[in-house]
C-alpha cells in the first residue's frame, strides 16, 4: 500500500472512538468497505485492528459495535 493510504487507515482508527457518533460510525462505515481489499486487511492487521477492536469492545467506547465487529482483519 502506498505511504497516503496506510496515513488514511490511521486515521480513520483514531476516529473511531471519536466522541460524535457520527464521525465514529463514518469512520467505522469507509473501515468495514476498505477492510475488504486483501491489501487493505494486511495493513489493518498491522494495526493490530483485532486487539484494538476488542478494547473497544471491552471498554465501551464505541458505540457501534455491530460495525467493529465487520471489519475483515
């Protein structure tokens, strides 16, 4: 993956325990899409997007469990 798309996944991970629930659930919405791409997958397990999930989960601090849940490590 190029440097600006791994950029971009970082950053729609910071947002998802964002405060809006808006901004939380877009964010999850463009994960779950993207997280389909092989590519994409590999990257996001980089960020270890499974231990972050379930944190997440744990802590309750994402409103939208239903989408953390699809997104394809």
């Amino acid at each position: 993956m190029k440097g600006v798309q791994v950029q971009l996944l970082g950053a729609l991970l910071r947002l998802v325990p964002d405060e809006s629930k808006d901004v939380s659930k877009a964010a999850l919405t463009a994960l779950v899409n993207m997280s389909q791409d092989p590519d994409v997958s590999k990257t996001l397990q980089q960020f270890n997007v499974v231990s972050r999930t379930m944190e997440y989960i744990r802590e309750k601090s994402c409103p939208h469990i239903e989408l953390l849940v699809r997104i394809k490590p």
